[in-house]
C-alpha cells in the first residue's frame, strides 16, 4: 500500500510539470501583455519598464519559469497584480468559503440521491419509476442559470424566505448560504438519480443478488448489505473526483450571491486580466484533481477486497 501511494505521488510529477510548462506558455509568451492590459495602449515607456520591473516580466523567460515552479512547490504564488494582496492568503480565504458553499449540499445531496435512487430502483418498472425518470430527465433539462434566477426571485424577493445576496463571516453566513445550498440540491438531484438508478439496477442483475434471494435473505437485506455495498464502488469513483471542484465553488453560485470565494475570485481574474490568480488556480486544481484521483483508488480498495493495489 505505502509503495503504491509513494509511486502514484511520483507520478503526479510530470504531470504537474506539462501542466506548468502549457500554463506558463499561455500566460507568457502567448497570452496578451498584461502590463499592457493594466496601463493601456498609450502607456509611456517609463511606466512600461518599472510596472516590468515590478511584476518581475523584464526577467529572461527561463528565469520566470523557475521562479513559477518555485512558486508552485512553495504554493505562494506571489501577489495580485490589481489587489497587490498575497495569494496565498486569497486563495485560504476563499477556499474556505467556497466549502462553506458546496461542501455541506454535496453530502447532504449525495445521502438524498442515494436514497432516491435506491427507492426508484427498488420499484423499478413501476409508475414510480417511469415518473421518476421523467422528472429527472426533465430536471437536467432545465439550466443552471434557470434555477438560480427562479428560486432567487421566489424564494428571496418574493417570499422572503432568505437574504437575495450577501455574505457574513463565521455562523452568521448559514443564513445566506441556506438558499445556494437548496439550489445546489435541488440542481444535483436530476444527474445523480439518473447516474446511481443505472448502477443499482446494474447491481440487481449480478448472480451474487439472485444467490442471496436464494439463500431466504430479505429484500430489505439484500438491498442495504449487498448491492449498497457493491455500488458504492462507482459512485465513489464518480463522487470523489468531483470533490476538487467543490473548492472552486459555485461560479454562477457566487456571482449571483456575492459570495467572496474562489469562484468569484477567478471570475474577476479572468476579468481584469489578473495572470497570477489565473496561473495560481489552475495549478491548484491540477493539484488536487490529481490527489483526489489517488484517493478515490484508495477508497475503492477499502470498500472492495477484490481490489488489490500493487
């Protein structure tokens, strides 16, 4: 096991370094200016040099590539080129806040999605079942950007049930994040159903179900300890690599909210042009996706024993 997790993170190596070497390309030799971007076409020469000078541009191009996979290795990717604040304290801050967002929907969803996918499979065939897929087709139909505009208008302007925007620091942002999180929910409910209903129903036909039938075993039983057990195999490997995104948080999410995390964050990087959070997040989501993924291998050997990891 420790030889296997030592391999995989040796792994991880060359594929953070590719991913360095094409960001590092976009950003500096393809991309535009960004001291241009920041001073505007009729900039002097003067202020072109020094802003250079201070971002550290007017250095050769291997030199900045070092300086980057320093800056990667250290995670201290310098500071904002508008801001001025450290990224390092950015990014902590942020992701914090967009976990407060996602983390608590994304359990609570995957608990109720199993539930409502196991029911459906267990009456499959059924009226239930036919209504139930319909509604999750039609769900997955509906765009994101649809539901949080409805339920926002309803839920918050017209009902009043929860604050339209906003956010607060500690406990005093459960009230703000309450509605977010029901869109969250209420937005995973139609992809996940369908996905965990597929793999149930997969489970159902496998010869180790009709064995235990055979054997007197409750429905019940079968149900919970067999085939739960069994098809938490891929909807973990679906699950877990889809947790480095909940970092992220919601975009639209926090856009719509005015929730500082790292969503908003990046969005108002991409636009003012601000480079080093640009760089700085993608090599954190290349980071995580790639330790998630070790992960997701690692909880698939705990829950099944067939699985060896050599």
């Amino acid at each position: 096991m420790v030889g296997y997790i030592i391999r995989r993170l040796l792994y991880i190596i060359p594929t953070i370094l590719g991913v360095a070497v094409i960001i590092f390309v976009l950003f500096n030799v393809a991309g535009e200016d960004p001291v241009r971007i920041a001073l505007g076409q009729h900039a002097t020469p003067q202020a072109i040099a020094d802003l250079e000078a201070q971002w550290g541009l007017d250095q050769p191009l291997w030199k900045q590539f070092l300086d980057f996979l320093r800056q990667i290795v250290t995670f201290d990717y310098g500071e904002s080129y508008f801001t001025g604040e450290r990224l390092s304290e950015a990014f902590a801050s942020g992701a914090l806040v967009s976990l407060s967002l996602t983390l608590p929907p994304f359990v609570l969803g995957l608990v109720i999605n199993i539930v409502i996918a196991m029911m459906i499979a267990y009456y499959r065939g059924t009226w239930i079942d036919r209504f139930s897929t319909a509604t999750a087709v039609i769900a997955m139909s509906v765009s994101y950007l649809v539901y949080i505009i409805a339920m926002q208008y309803f839920l918050a302007y017209e009902l009043e049930w929860f604050p339209i925007n906003g956010y607060a620091p500690g406990w005093d942002a459960i009230p703000y994040l309450a509605l977010p999180w029901l869109i969250i929910i209420v937005v995973s409910i139609g992809p996940d159903v369908r996905i965990y209903r597929t793999i149930f129903l997969n489970e159902m036909q496998a010869n180790y179900v009709r064995t235990a039938r055979a054997k007197g075993v409750s429905e019940r039983g079968v149900l919970f300890t067999h085939i739960l057990k069994n098809a938490m195999i891929p909807i973990l490997t679906f699950t877990i690599v889809a947790v480095p995104f909940l970092i992220l948080g919601a975009f639209l999410m926090e856009r719509f909210f005015s929730i500082p995390g790292l969503g908003d964050l990046m969005i108002s990087a991409i636009n003012n042009g601000d480079f080093p959070v640009l760089k700085g997040m993608t090599m954190y989501i290349t980071i995580t996706y790639a330790l998630f993924n070790l992960i997701t291998d690692l909880l698939i050997a705990a829950v099944d024993p067939r699985v060896k990891l050599n």
